[in-house]
C-alpha cells in the first residue's frame, strides 16, 4: 500500500523520472510488445513524455494500433491505481478491456465487443477456450471462489491469471488485461508487483501452457520478475 500510495503521489505531482513514470513505461511496453506490438521502449518512452511518435532506424511508418493501444495502456495503469484498492469486480475487468482497445481497428467490427465478453469462439495456443456462452457464468464463478480466500497471496494472484487466461472472456486483450489485473491484485494485497518482460515471454507462454499440471513454471517465471521490481523498487528507495 505504501506503493499505491506513493503511484497515486507522484501521478498527481506530474512528476517525471520517478517509479510511476518508470512504471508506466516499462509495463505498457513489455505488456504490449509480448502481444506482438512492434513499438520499442524507447518509442513507448516517447510518446509517455512528449505525446509523439519517433521513428526508429530509417523506419517511416508505424502501426496505429500499436500506438493506440499504448496510449490506451497507460490510461489502464491510471485506472488501475484509482481501484486498486476496491474489490476485482467484472466491472473492473471490463473497464480495463474498454481503455485498452478504445478507437482501435478491432473496435470498429460489429462483432467485436469493446469492454464486453466475446461473442466468437477462439482458440489459443492450440487449445479451445471457453465457449462465449459459458463466459458470464465462469467469470462469475471465477471471481467468487477469489473472494472467499481470506487472505490473498502471491500463490492466489497466479492462480487466478492462469484461470483468466483459461477462460479468455474477450476477443482480444485478454493477456494484457490479465496482466493489469496480476498488478492490481499484488498492490491491493500488500504483495510485491511484477512486470512479465518480453524477453520471458516463452517461459511466461510455458507456464500458462503446463499449469496446472506443472505450476512452478508460472510461478518461478512471475517470482523472477517479481525479483526484477524489487531491484526498481531498491533504487527509488520503497
């Protein structure tokens, strides 16, 4: 809580440099670039601070989507900081859907449900997901087994993102949102946050891959970034 609180400071401040700014960087593009974006961090640097778009090694055009959606991302982490401190709730869940993918191509499909659970059946990985019809039951179920834990842990937050990311509610976004949820839930529970980065993507693809059957290899690959963040958090002295 002593983070939230010192996120929520230093967003209000507009204070640059800090483990907000930093934060905000780092999460929106290894969270997008995991998904395919090809935005650096550098560039996602560029467009938090100056609102542009800087091209890189004689590149001349880049992806709207991909700078849509992070900017769209650090309007989540804003949201994320507001609630974090509120029970997950599908409003939440859809809310972050909803900033995410605002005014993208995606959103201009008719069957593409923007903050809304997918109408269309998908696959991922290789593997069937669960059935749009059967989405508003299993979130709902999903959510009321979280809140029965009395005191949520590292363990719990885990648990629940591989049990999102096996339900897949939206068409698309479901690992950033996924993601942004792991962060909420560890700021709202007093527990270290983390950032997957996309250089262990693979191990974080694994980990979804073989659990339940195998759950150290999520947990070892969250544990890991948690390491990572603990090192941010040494440097700006929290």
């Amino acid at each position: 809580m002593n983070l939230l609180s010192k996120y929520r400071e230093e967003k209000q401040m507009n204070l640059k440099g800090g483990i907000y700014h930093q934060t905000q960087i780092r999460l929106a593009y290894n969270s997008n670039r995991i998904e395919g974006s090809k935005l650096s961090e550098e560039q996602t640097r560029y467009i938090f601070e100056t609102n542009t778009l800087h091209l890189e090694n004689g590149d001349t055009t880049a992806n709207v989507d991909d700078i849509l959606e992070t900017i769209n991302h650090f309007t989540c982490f804003d949201y994320l900081l507001e609630v974090a401190d509120e029970p997950l709730s599908e409003k939440h869940i859809k809310e972050f859907h909803h900033l995410l993918k605002s005014g993208t191509s995606d959103a201009r499909k008719s069957w593409f449900k923007v903050g809304d659970y997918k109408t269309v059946p998908n696959v991922v990985g290789g593997s069937e997901t669960t059935h749009p019809k059967d989405v508003p039951a299993e979130m709902r179920n999903l959510l009321e087994n979280y809140h029965q834990i009395e005191q949520i842990d590292f363990d719990d937050v885990v648990d629940f993102h591989y049990h999102f990311e096996k339900i897949h509610p939206f068409q698309d976004g479901n690992g950033r949102v996924g993601r942004l949820i792991m962060f909420k839930e560890c700021l709202a529970n007093d527990i270290v946050p983390f950032i997957i980065e996309d250089e262990y993507k693979f191990f974080y693809y694994r980990g979804l891959t073989e659990y339940p059957r195998i759950k150290e290899f999520l947990r070892d690959t969250c544990l890991s970034a948690q390491d990572d963040f603990k090192i941010v958090l040494k440097y700006f002295g929290l």
